[in-house]
C-alpha cells in the first residue's frame, strides 16, 4: 500500500510539472484551410491562442465550427497549412500532445452502462491521467452532480450527461488546453453560469480554452476572450 501512494503521489507530481510546462506554450494555426464534402469552410486561418485566452467561435450551422476544433486538437487534417504547439507540429508527437488536452465533443462521449465516476475515471485513464474514485467523486460533487455520482449515464437527462462529461474540467491537475465543441448545449441558466465563470477561472490561471457556441455568453466582453465568426 505504501508502495503504491509513493507511485501514486509521483505520477501526480509528474503530471502537475508537465501541465506547468505545458501551460508555456501556445497553439497556432497557420495559413490553415478546410474543405468538407467538397465545400470550402475557410481558408488561410491564422490564429494564435495564448496561455490565458479563451478562442470564442460562432457562426451559422455549417460554417466549420466543429472542424475547425477538430483540427485544433489533431482529429481531423487540414486541407493545407500547420498547427503547431509550442516549437512542435502537433503530428511529430501526437501523444504528448493529447496528454495536454481535454477534447470534449458536442455529444457527450460517455458509456451509457458505466456510472457517472466510472466514465470519469475511465475517460481521464484515456488521457493518461490515472484518478481515484474519491477524485471522480469531489469532481462530480463540485458541479452539484453528487446524487447521480453513482447512476448509469442511460438512466440520466441529456443535461445530466452533458455536466458530467464537462466535470472531467474539475479533476485534479487540470489540463492546460481546453477544446470544447458547444458546451453549453443543455445546460440550464445556472449551469450555464457555473461554466463561463470555470472557464475564466482556467485561463486566469495560464490555461487556454477553444471553444464553439451558438448562444451569446457574458464572458464575450471579457478582455482574455478572442472572437472569431466563421
């Protein structure tokens, strides 16, 4: 047992001096083009998001949104151009990469049998991030999801799913680059609330945020927050 809190106790030092390091960099695009179904959703993207940003996009249906954050996090290829972390093109070390990530889609990807701790568990193991039960529990808990802790996701609202994929944000050592397709899909007002202000509290602390929304936000005004309409 005292063996492996010493492992355990190490891996967490680990990871929390890698997400500091990784809290340095910064994600570019550049000259990035994207065509899907032979449409040409935009071309010769330029952008940079620095430590302490948050990348707010909009645009109609179809624009490219979900593309655009796909090809941030290395999902999906551009037609032309780089992205690039740091020094590196995301591709030369793709794994590195993810493991400074957290990707969240606009369907929540959790498995309807599993409880709400164990797709936390098992979606931050997916990251390389190894948590406890009780750290699943004390992520659950601060979004107020502490009575379904322990319920199939199939027995849970849409609005229920959506808060506890997006309670991966509260685990330990957060982090630092952030990539959320329209996360505010079925929130209610004050979810919605606890979520803008989760997010400053990120990038008040050196992390980066991408994300897509069709809604208007308060943080919009906010100076740390970039707007790009597609």
């Amino acid at each position: 047992m005292i063996v492996v809190n010493l492992l355990n106790s190490f891996y967490c030092l680990v990871t929390l001096i890698q997400n500091e390091v990784a809290m340095l960099k910064t994600l570019r695009l550049e000259s990035v083009s994207c065509i899907r179904g032979g449409k040409s959703l935009f071309t010769n993207l330029d952008l940079e998001i620095k430590p302490g940003s948050i990348l707010r996009i909009s645009g109609d249906n179809g624009s490219g949104k979900s593309s655009l954050l796909r090809i941030l996090c290395g999902l999906l290829p551009p037609q032309a151009g780089k992205v690039v972390w740091g020094d590196q093109l995301i591709h030369e070390d793709r794994d590195q990469f993810h493991s400074e990530l957290i990707y969240l889609g606009h369907i929540p990807a959790l498995k309807a049998d599993f409880t709400a701790i164990e797709n936390l568990m098992s979606l931050a193991l997916l990251s390389g991030q190894s948590i406890t039960a009780e750290e699943a529990l004390s992520a659950l808990t601060a979004a107020d999801l502490a009575d379904q802790a322990h319920r199939a996701i199939r027995t849970l609202s849409q609005g229920q799913k959506q808060r506890i994929a997006l309670a991966r944000l509260r685990l330990p050592n957060p982090k630092p680059l952030w990539i959320l397709d329209e996360p505010f899909n079925a929130l209610d007002q004050q979810s919605n609330q606890l979520l803008q202000s989760l997010l400053l509290a990120h990038v008040r602390q050196n992390g980066m945020v991408a994300i897509s929304s069709h809604q208007a936000l308060s943080i919009d005004d906010d100076p740390q927050v970039m707007r790009l309409v597609l």
